[in-house]
C-alpha cells in the first residue's frame, strides 16, 4: 500500500497496569471513529480461537517465555493496513521497545503517516497498587498479590521509559492524570487531545 494517508488520527495510550488504560481506549477510539487496536487483545482472541498465531504465542508464553518483537511487529503492521485502520486508529500495548517504535514508524511511513499524538496515562504507583489488589480480591485472583503487582508496575517503568523519552524528544506526548473517575479521566483525555488540535468525529476545530 502506498501514497497518502487518510485523514484521520493516530494515536498511541501508555500507562501503568491498572491505570485504567483499557476503559479509556476504548472511549476515545469512539468519539473519534477510530479502531482501539490492543495488541494484548489480538494475541488472546487467537489464543481462544486456536489459530496458527494463537498456538505460537500459546507455547512461548506457557515457557515463561515473551512474545518476540519479530511476532509482535508482523501482528501490528497486518493489523494496521486493514481497512478499518486506513484512516487512524489507536493503538494500546504498542510500542513496548524502542526497536518497535522503529518498526512502527516504518509501516506508518508506508502509507505517508506517522503517530500524532501519545496519551500518557499519570497514576501514583501505591494507588494503583492499592486499586489493582481490591480488583484481585473482588474477582479472586489469588496469585496476584502485592509483591506480583508492584513487580508488573516496575517492569511497565523500565520498558516503557525509553520508549516515551522517544514520543517526548518528538514533542507527542500528552500527559493526563489517570486517577479519578472514568469521566473525569475522560474529560482530561479529551481536553489534552483538544490542545493539541484533536478534536472527536463530528466536532470542528474551534
């Protein structure tokens, strides 16, 4: 595919487990008309499914093992030349590694595109921490104790750090505070992408 681009808006969400990155994807791909592309999502829908890339993520993560960047960026490019990403998309779990913003710049620069904008989800890790283990106990998740969430919380800062010290030194970071309620967080969300001359599907720039 070649030439260029739709309009349309692409964007990235990034934010500690817990942080209520999920909710808020999905809120915001609505209001712009946009694809919420989570690649976690892909990997467990084939999974469930039993496709041929459900089996290999299957066994590399029933060795313990991470699913490989090669893996992961052939998911992401096919994902993003489908139709319905054409014209923008929002993309939640990737880029993880610096190596994936490279590759995702790379399929972007296609189609003429690059990332417009990234949402940075800000959440004080002991609240997090404290929101996460009463979702363990409501939902009975046992092995997911406090050692085990502050443990995923620091491996999020360590691989994602680089990655938006990147989208920072390109000026595309937004950054919102992801503690509130939904819509609070979502009005923040909103008036974040608003500044920076995004406006939802329907809505004309002021």
């Amino acid at each position: 595919m070649s030439g260029a681009p739709e309009q349309g808006t692409r964007l990235l969400i990034v934010g500690p487990p817990g942080a209520g990155k999920g909710t808020q994807a999905k809120l915001i791909a609505t209001s712009f008309g946009i694809p919420a592309i989570s690649t976690g999502d892909i990997f467990r829908d084939n999974i469930k499914n039993g496709t041929e890339l459900g089996q290999k993520v299957q066994s590399i993560v029933s060795s313990g093992g991470y699913v490989p960047d090669s893996l992961t960026n052939e998911i992401v490019r096919d994902r993003l030349h489908q139709d319905d990403a054409v014209g923008g998309f929002l993309l939640d779990g990737y880029p993880r590694t610096t190596d994936q913003v490279t590759e995702l710049d790379r399929i972007l620069a296609e189609t003429g595109a690059s990332v417009d904008a990234v949402i940075l989800l800000v959440a004080d890790t002991d609240e997090v921490v404290e929101r996460l283990l009463k979702r363990a106990v409501d939902q009975g998740r046992e092995d997911d104790t406090e050692d085990v969430i502050r443990h995923r919380q620091g491996v999020y800062l360590e691989q994602t750090e680089p990655v938006i010290a990147l989208y920072r030194e390109r000026g595309l970071v937004a950054e919102v505070d992801g503690l509130g309620t939904v819509d609070e967080v979502a009005g923040r969300v909103a008036t974040a992408l608003a500044q920076r001359g995004f406006q939802p599907a329907g809505v004309d720039a002021v």
